[in-house]
C-alpha cells in the first residue's frame, strides 16, 4: 500500500523561516560580475568537416550526398581521382564543427571545438577531425581545426538487437583543438568612449555604477545612458582606455533587486528576496492522504486448455481530505 500524505505544517514553517531570515543585507558586487564592455564578445564560428576512424559506426555514403561529395573533393585536393570509383564505407562522417572566437584571441591561440553528426552516422568515438576552416558570420576563416575527437557517451548492442546509449554518441569535443589562425582587431586602449552593458538591466543600478566611477576618478566619466547602458569617457589622468577599465572593473557596487518569491512546490520550500514585504494573509489548507492498494487477482484458464493462469492487477484508490485549517501570517509589512 502507498500512502501520500500532504500537510500544512511543513509549508508553514518553511514561511515562517524565510520571513524570519529576509532581513535586508547589503552587499557589494564587483564591477566586472555585473556589467559587459559594449564590443568585447565572443564570435561564433562554423565549419563542415569530415571524421575519419570510424569502427563502422559512421554514415552511409548512398544516405548523405554531402558526405560523397565532400569525400571526393578531399582526395582530389591530395591528388587522388574518386570521380568513377564507387566508395562506399563506414568509417568516416560527416559533421558540423563549431567554436566560439574569444574576445582578443590571437594567432597561435588554440580553442576548443565541438563536432554533431550530420547524416546518420552511429558514434563518433574513436574518430579524428580532419583539417577544417572556421568561418565567421562575415564568411572569412578565423581558425583551423583538426585533431581526435572524445566522446563522452558509449552504445552497447547485443545480437537479439538489444542496445544500450548512454548520453549522445553522435556529439563529441576537440580540446584545443582549433589554432587562431586571423585575429579580430580591436584597440580598446585607443577608444576615448566606451559604454558598459549592464547584465540585469535597472535605472538604479545603473546610476549607482556611474556614480561609483565619477566618485573614484573625480570627473564626470559616466553617465547613465538608459537601464542596459552606461557610457564611460576617458579621464584626462589615464592614458588610455584599457588602463581606467583595470581601476574600475573591481569597484563595489550594490545591485538593485527586485522582490521576489520562489516556491518549490515538491519540497515547500519557499525563498524570499530581501526586498519582499509580507502584508496579512490567511492561510488555508487541510491534510490530503491518497492510498493506493494493490490486490492482483488471478483468472483461472478454462477446463481441459493448455492456457496458463493470467495475473490480474486489481486497484483500489481512496483519498481522505480533513478539514482545512486557517492561519495568519504576517501583517503590517512584515520583512
């Protein structure tokens, strides 16, 4: 029998709790955890490539064209001529490489890459990655990428056709395994304006970073442009740009929150922001039990029939609800 019980008592002082420990706390947040530098991103980048290695497990020529043309294409380039050979293997895949370019990179700078099948194509554990370019959005190559690929998933099978996959075979990773090969050029030390892009957009939180930095450099160096944007202008005493970023970026600032409330309905229990206010309420709630009982039942096969005995599963569900009971909690904006 399974019993399922639901009580008022728990959810009260889980409220109780958190109404009693959302005192009003200040901290101060660095600078740099809250804001972005306007420009200073990553960049995503793409490419096709082929995984070659494969124990069987890669794509079907005949079901992925892109893979036999690619293929092809490959050879030639190493001056071997397939245009009137019939391939046809399991070893190889064709994938989609992707990495993202990090602000500043520069050449020689390796990155990590991550390979996703494209055809129908099993695993790619124990393949390699053959040189791939890395095109950018504006359709120039920015990396190369080569090297083994790991997969953090394995499928087992057995001769019945029972099979087991654990995580995804099909999507593997290249550590470092992309070389910069052009850089994004970028001279922040040289910018005499730039604008800092708050992460949780708010007016108060905005006016109180410009007002931290003006406090900290003795001019008007920021201004509060809108809730996503502060604009920051060189001061006169720093030569460039990179160096006022480095004094600023650990400055203590206190971020405005919002009030709120979140409830785990499973556990009851209940997290409250230090900003939230509890006014009067009244609470109702009775104590639900659900059993389920469980009385399998057996249907006897009829006379002179080879028919085993069938096992039929008989339940029974009943639900009890008591009386709800009421209680005040709060009042007078309690924090």
């Amino acid at each position: 029998m399974r019993v399922f019980a639901r009580t008022p008592a728990r959810i009260l002082a889980c409220l109780a709790i958190a109404v009693t420990f959302a005192a009003p706390v200040s901290a101060g947040t660095r600078l740099k955890d809250i804001v972005d530098v306007e420009g200073v991103r990553e960049n995503q980048l793409t490419g096709y490539g082929i995984v070659f290695g494969l124990n069987g497990t890669g794509d079907s020529i005949r079901n992925c064209p892109m893979l036999q043309q690619g293929l092809a294409s490959m050879l030639e380039r190493l001056g071997i001529n397939t245009r009137t050979s019939n391939v046809n293997t399991k070893n190889v895949a064709a994938v989609m490489v992707t990495a993202n370019l990090p602000p500043f990179g520069t050449n020689g700078s390796r990155i990590d890459v991550t390979v996703s099948t494209m055809c129908d194509a099993k695993s790619l554990e124990g393949g390699t990655l053959l040189a791939t370019p890395m095109i950018g959005a504006d359709s120039q190559a920015y990396a190369l990428a080569q090297g083994s690929v790991a997969v953090g998933a394995f499928t087992a099978a057995g001769n019945s056709g029972t099979s087991l996959t654990r995580n995804i075979p099909t999507n593997g990773r290249v550590p470092n395994g992309a070389t910069i090969e052009r850089e994004l050029k970028f001279d922040i030390a040289a910018q005499p304006e730039l604008r800092l892009s708050l992460r949780n957009p708010d007016f108060t939180t905005a006016s109180r970073i410009a007002g931290a930095i003006n406090a900290f450099s003795g001019v008007n160096a920021a201004v509060a442009l809108d809730p996503a944007t502060v604009r920051l202008r060189r001061p006169p005493a720093f030569s460039d740009m990179s160096a006022f970023i480095a004094q600023i970026e650990g400055l203590e600032i206190e971020p405005e929150q919002r009030a709120r409330v979140v409830i785990n309905e499973t556990t009851g229990v209940i997290v409250m922001g230090e900003n939230v206010r509890v006014s009067t309420v009244a609470i109702a709630q009775g104590n639900l039990t659900i059993q389920v009982q469980e009385t399998p039942g057996v249907a006897m096969p009829n006379s002179f029939t080879n028919a085993p005995p069938v096992v039929v599963p008989q339940s029974n569900i009943t639900v009890a609800e008591d009386m709800a009971k009421l209680a005040v909690v709060g009042g007078n904006g309690v924090p």
